[in-house]
C-alpha cells in the first residue's frame, strides 16, 4: 500500500497538467465578447508559430504537418453547450460508462467538442490535404509544403504548426523464430494451451481462466500496423462476432487486413501480437484475452517505411474512445535515439509532451487501460524507453526470458522526471503467436511488442473480473501484486505479471469485502451473514444486498444488509438439512459503481451446505476462506496441478518459490470446537521441495494465530502424484477459535516447484450427540458445471448444537 499515495499523486498530476496543457485551446476573439467565465476557455490569442526547420524545407516537398488550432469556433456559452450535447451524443452508452470510472458525472469537456469545420476548410483551400482531425488536440495533420503551410500560418485561427513525429513499431526489431515451443502437456488445465502454456503460467492466468475470467464483456482496441484476419488463431473471434469494428487510420476504410499496394509484411506486427493477447488455437496458442471482443486500428503509414506517426495513435486513441473499449494494447512508440529534424529527445520524455503520451493519458483519463512497450532499445542503458511509456496513468511493458530474466533489448527506465519504469513485464523473448506467413502455422517473436499484449491481455482479464475497475485501479493492481513491488527498479519495474493474484488485490479506491464464507450453516435456524464492507471513495450503505437461493437457479431473492459502522448484516431464512445455499453480495461505491463478492457474481458464487459443523473447500471458486501472510507471500490457487476439479492451493502458483521465503496461508475464520470430539484434519497434496533443505509445515493456533502449534512433522522432498495426509486435531479440542494454516519456509539457495494443497476438510463429532451418518458433501464452494466432488463421506453426528450455527463473521 506504500505505493498507492504515490500512484494517486502521479494521477492527480496528469489531470492538472492536461488541465493546463487543453486551457489553452480557445480563441480570446471569440470568447472575450462573451459572458463565458471559464478560464479553462479563456486565453490571450499566440501568434501562429512555425516550427523551426519546417521553414528550410525545399518549396515542392509535401511534408506532414499538425495544425493546432486556438479555438472550435464557440462563441457563446448556449453554443457551448450545445456542442456538449453533440460531443456527448458522439459517444456510445459504453463509452459514457467507462468514463464515468474516472471522470463521475463530467463525462465530455472542450476536448470532446469536433473541430471546427470551417477551420479544416480555410486549410484544404490552402491546397494542403488533411489526414486526421484531432479534438483532443484541437488540430489536425495535413499533407502540406512549404509555401501551403506560411498560408495556414497567417490564418487567425491557427494558434501553431509542428512536424508530424514518426513512431518506430519496433518492427524491424522482431526476431521470427520458426519451430514454435514445447507443448507442456498438463492434463490438469481445461484449456488445451499448447506451446503458450509456459508464458500464461509464468504471468499467472490459467488459474484466472479457470475461475471463468477470460476477458470476456471487455473491448480491447489493438492498434498496429495491419492484421491477417483470415489467420486461424482468429477463426473464433470472427464466428463468435467478437471483432466489432476496424479502421484503416491510413486509406481511409474499413479494412485493416493486407491489401493491394501494402507491402507484403504489412500486416505481420499485428497478427503477432493480437494473436498474443487475443487469439485461440486448440493445443496451438491462448491469449490471456481469447474471449474479449476487438476493435483494430490499422495505424502504420505506409509511405513512412515500418512508422507509424502520432497523429495516427491519437486518431486511434480518440476512435477506441469514442467507440468504448477498456483496453488499449499498442506495441509500438517513439524511438528517442533517432534524431531527425524535430524529433523529441530524452528530454520529452517526461510524461507530458509528446503527442502520443499526452494522447495516451487522455485515453487512461477517459476511462481506458493503456498498455504500451517500452521498446527494444535496452541496450542503450538508462532512460531508453520510447514514447508513450513515459506516460503517468499508462502500464508500460518490459520484456524477459523463459526464466523470467529481462531480455537485452528491453528498454530501460527512468522517465525523464525520474519515474521509475516500467510498471511491470512478460515474456518477450519467444513469445509463442500466430505465424503471419501460415494461416493455420504458429511461430515464437520477440520484442517489447510480444509481452505487451500478453499484460494487455491481462489488464482485460482483470477487467473482466472486476468491470468497474478504473485504469489507475487496474495498474496499480498489476504492480503491487507483481514479484518485485517491494523494490520496483527501472529494469524489472514491479516486476513479473500476475494476472491472478491482481484480481484478489483490493487497490485504491475499489471495495473491500472482508468476509470468508460460511464454512457450513445450521438447520432449523435462520443463517446469520455478516461482512465488514469498506471503501475509501464511500459506501452507499442502502445499496448493500446479500442476493441469495436454494435452487442453483439464476433467479435470486435481494435482502438488504443491516449497516452498523463498516458492518453489514442479514439472515437468510432457516433451511432444513442438506438443503444448499447459494449467495453473493452486492455493493455500490457512493459514486454509484457496483462490486460483487465473491469477484465475478453471479456466475461465481457463494455455496454453503446446511450440514453438521465441518469444514470443506475444494478451492474450486478461488482462495475466499484463506488469508496469505509472512515474507514473500506468493500463496494463490493454482491450475497447474490439482486432485479434484480445476484448482488447489499453492506456495508458488507462478512457478517457483524464492529463496528466504517464510510464507503462508491462513484461514480466514476460525473454527469452534468447543463441543467437537475427534476432529481431524485432511486434505490431498504432492511437492517438490529442496530435500531437507526447504520445508512446509501444517500449523494450529488457538489464540487468534500469534502462537502455532506445528501438526505432524516437518515436510520435505518430493512427491510427484497426490496423496492424501490426515492428522488428528486432539490437541486442540475444546477452542473456541481453531485456526489452521500451510507454511512454507525456504533457504537462502535452490528453488522448487514447492507445495499444491487441495480438497482441505476438517471433520469432527459432537459431543453428546446420538451418531448418523454424514452424507458427502461438496465443497462449501463449487462452480457450475465443476467436477464432482471427491471427499469422502465423513462419520457420524447429527446437528443438535444451535450455539455453533451463531459463527460470527467479523474478522
Ligand atoms: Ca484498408
Ligand atoms: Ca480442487
Ligand atoms: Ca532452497
Ligand atoms: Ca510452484
């Protein structure tokens, strides 16, 4: 959390520093007239500036020019907010949605306002040809020499003109590398992910997927130089209609796939990286993303030779906007060591000046995650990044190896302003995706360009799970769960993606629900829930529902919550043994943005059995009863290996755990056994641990977890298959809060696969107590359509103790 001041500090600066950079947009002759008071519109008119250079050019040379303007042309304020209704009307309702995660009920300002129309045609009359008209700019590019441009110069209403920046793709600098991967063959995942397993393990999605977050419901705008839409990695996307739109920033249509007159590697850079973040090939390749639906922006300027140039970014920019996507995947930037006439340097890397950063944090302004690459010029050393990832409000994306090394070409940080970049990485370095020359082929690449759209990627499946996430949310949540938060640096950044545990991060601003689940609820007496509920912007307290059934159905019953201070309070009516519960709660922000637990409600939810006192979690609906703590806490639930369904726990979901780790998982509510007799612990697990050298351990607390009692010996080495282990809890018969937890703890050298841990039960009988037999049970969670469930029945008991259904929640 020591971050979060400091990423809310940086983001309050990008809104007072656009603030500043967009008041200066109005035209004093227009506005001084009139009663407008804002000074955001008013400022003295500039005279007309030329850039220096443009005016050396020989006089037939068509150069690409911006044309800024001083106004749009409103004269009065009812024309004002006439030209807000219009800008507003531009929009889709998505795109006013999104905008209302970062902006509440200002969703248009001046920059949505078009250009001037008869402004854009006082400049063709100069014979110069327009390409893209920016609002958020309040300018537009135009094809001119130098004779058009001293004409558009003496027009009143043109505040300045600059050179039009060429933006490197990082194209050249991408490395095919025919023969694919290895297929990890894993039995485990219900995705077939081929050869891409190995780079969505290692930023942790499989386990995100198998919780059904896919990027499903999210918009993701790629904007690249051209794709192959015919590739098979996109067969899905096209049948399901999940590509909404396409523009073609370059010849103007609808098209963005290679077309007669490009040059045949056109439409390569795209096809590798929209398969990465976005495509889907059985036993081929998975993008984190494969269920998002697409927008693409064709951007690359073809007479400009493997460039795209920042007048087509912000059109893409404000096209992506206006249209309503979440997410914007670019792998492309500027290269700050070519210097061109009028090309930026390292010092217009400070997040504020280039066109495209400006452009960029507009976009994460307006509601958009923008992920960027760094650039491929690692080499170069310190402050070799390009443009837009110095950007504030952007996730800007570094590069490594299979082993999780950051790759040579890597760009490095710092911004100019001594930011710290970038925020966080993913493999780069043979990547697996689609192979541009064989429709039905698939290649590995490598470049800056291949691990951005895999955090894109995950920037959309963190969307999908948590909807009304902002931009600022979503980033913060992808670098404080990254490995190197504790000590981000400018070549690893945070460090390593992990999209899983991002979705169970609470950052800045969103709610928190601190609430475990019951672990089983009592017959004949109604089911009490209770759940702290926090936020920093607020609670709407009349919002808090617990939505509930006891039929599986999608149709559920709403009873308001009972506020009183952060805690929220119903029951549900009484139900008779073996009747199932199912539940989630709902909550909204005082800004009106809704959050759901358990994350991804309805489809995900609660499920509690009306049962005798037990505890059972199969972790087949993600890690709610389990709190991780110590050092280095990668605890998470895991895909790679399970014993029943999908998931299980684990100490080191994204591959290996790290050296000095003392770390655990704990659960979250205690349990009573005040009246139990013989409660006995057992759960399925296999290891790989350092022999004798790194160990995990089962440990009881009685006292609230500051003392622990180890249960069993010490467990070290390795075994490869799942077995079941089972201890008797004697020793802690007659407390009232039992608590149990898995420990790892590592040396300082040598790192395994470490601990999988699933299909956790605690069984005990009650004292007094006539015995029956106890029907299996499934776990207190379950997905629809999961595995069935494989405990094992357990023994005896019958119910009789209502003083053990009152378990209280708070935590
Ligand atoms: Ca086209
Ligand atoms: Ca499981
Ligand atoms: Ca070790
Ligand atoms: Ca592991």
């Amino acid at each position: 959390m020591r971050n979060s001041a400091l990423i809310l500090i940086i983001f309050g600066a990008i809104i007072f520093s656009l603030f500043a950079a967009f008041s200066n947009s109005a035209n004093a002759n227009s506005l001084q007239n009139n009663a407008i008071s804002s000074t955001a519109l008013y400022v003295p008119k500039a005279s007309p500036v030329i850039e220096t250079g443009l005016l050396n050019l020989p006089s037939e040379q068509k150069v690409k020019i911006w044309i800024f303007f001083t106004d749009k042309g409103i004269y009065n304020s009812s024309e004002l907010n006439g030209a807000l209704d219009e800008a507003r009307n531009m929009l889709t309702e998505r795109a006013l949605a999104r905008r209302a995660k970062t902006r509440g009920e200002n969703r248009v300002d001046f920059r949505d306002i078009p250009i001037n129309d008869e402004y854009v045609h006082e400049v063709v009359s100069t014979g110069a040809t327009v390409i893209h008209r920016s609002k958020w700019f309040n300018g537009i590019s135009a094809l001119a020499t130098a004779p058009e441009f001293r004409k558009i110069a003496s027009l009143p209403f043109v505040r300045r003109i600059e050179k039009v920046k060429a933006l490197g793709s990082s194209l050249d600098e991408i490395q095919l590398q025919r023969g694919g991967g290895d297929v990890i063959a894993n039995p485990f995942y219900s995705l077939n992910y081929g050869p891409s397993a190995s780079q969505l393990m290692q930023i942790n999605v499989p386990p995100a997927h198998e919780l059904g977050f896919d990027g499903s419901g999210i918009i993701v705008c790629m904007l690249d130089v051209g794709f192959k839409k015919g590739h098979q990695a996109f067969a899905s996307i096209i049948d399901d209609n999940r590509l909404l739109a396409e523009w073609d920033f370059i010849n103007n249509d609808g098209n963005t796939d290679l077309e007669a007159g490009d040059p045949p590697s056109q439409a390569d850079h795209g096809t590798l990286t929209w398969s990465t973040l976005g495509g889907q090939a059985d036993g081929h390749l998975y993008g984190p993303a494969y269920k998002s639906m697409f927008i693409l922006g064709k951007t690359e300027d073809v007479s400009s030779e493997r460039h795209i140039e920042e007048d087509n970014w912000a059109a893409g920019a404000e096209w992506a906007d206006s249209i309503g996507a979440e997410v914007i995947s670019a792998s492309l930037g500027y290269r700050w060591f070519d210097s061109g006439q009028g090309d930026y340097d390292y010092s217009d890397l400070d997040g504020n000046t280039t066109i495209v950063t400006i452009a960029a944090d507009l976009a994460a302004y307006n509601g958009i995650a923008v992920c960027t690459a760094m650039g491929n010029d690692g080499y170069s050393g310190a402050g070799s990044l390009i443009a837009p990832a110095d950007a504030d409000s952007v996730i800007s994306c570094g590069a490594t190896d299979f082993d999780g090394n950051i790759a040579s070409f890597s760009s490095l940080g710092p911004t100019y302003d001594d930011r710290t970049k970038p925020e966080v990485i993913a493999r780069g370095v043979g990547t697996d995706c689609a192979d541009p020359d064989n429709l039905s082929g698939y290649t590995q690449a490598s470049g800056t360009s291949l691990s951005t759209p895999l955090i894109g990627g995950a920037a959309a499946v963190i969307l999908s799970a948590h909807p009304n996430w902002d931009p600022m949310q979503v980033r913060e949540a992808l670098m404080m769960t990254a490995d190197k938060s504790d000590i981000p640096d400018n070549t690893y950044g945070w460090g390593m993606t992990n999209a899983s545990k991002a979705i169970f991060y609470n950052p800045e601003g969103s709610i928190n629900f601190d609430f475990a689940p019951l672990y089983y609820a009592m017959p004949a007496a109604v089911i009490p829930i209770s759940a702290t509920i926090t936020c920093s912007q607020g609670i709407n307290a009349s919002s808090v529902k617990l939505y509930w059934n006891d039929n599986g159905s999608d149709n559920y019953s709403a009873i308001t919550m009972t506020k009183n201070g952060d805690s929220y309070a119903c029951t549900i009516p009484s139900h008779t043994l073996d009747d199932t519960i199912y539940y989630y709660i709902y909550a909204e922000r005082s800004n009106g943005l809704s959050e759901v637990y358990p994350i991804g409600a309805p489809r995900n939810r609660f499920i509690t059995q009306v049962s005798l006192p037990q505890f059972q979690d199969n972790l087949e609906n993600g890690p709610y009863c389990w709190a991780i703590g110590g050092t280095k806490p990668d605890w998470g639930i895991s895909a790679t290996y399970t014993n029943s369904g999908n998931l299980s726990l684990s100490d080191s979901p994204q591959g290996k755990y790290r050296n000095n780790a003392d770390n655990w998982m704990v659960l979250k509510r205690p349990l009573s056994f005040a009246t139990a007799d013989n409660p006995e612990l057992s759960f399925y697990h296999r290891y790989d641990l350092q022999n004798n050298s790194d160990f995990v351990y089962i440990e009881g607390s009685t006292d609230g977890g500051s003392n622990w009692t180890q249960i069993g010996q010490p467990i070290t080495g390795t075994q490869n298959t799942f077995i079941q282990a089972s201890y008797l809890l004697d020793d802690f018969s007659g407390s009232n809060e039992f608590l149990l937890r898995f420990r790892l703890s590592s040396n300082s050298s040598t790192v395994r696969d470490g601990w999988f841990v699933d299909d956790i039960a605690i069984n005990w009988s009650v004292t007094g107590v006539e015995g029956e037999d106890n029907p299996a049970v499934p776990g207190i969670f379950s997905l629809d359509g999961n595995y069935p469930n494989p405990f094992n029945a357990g023994t005896i008991i019958s119910f009789q103790t209502p003083r053990m259904g009152n378990v209280t929640l708070d935590l």
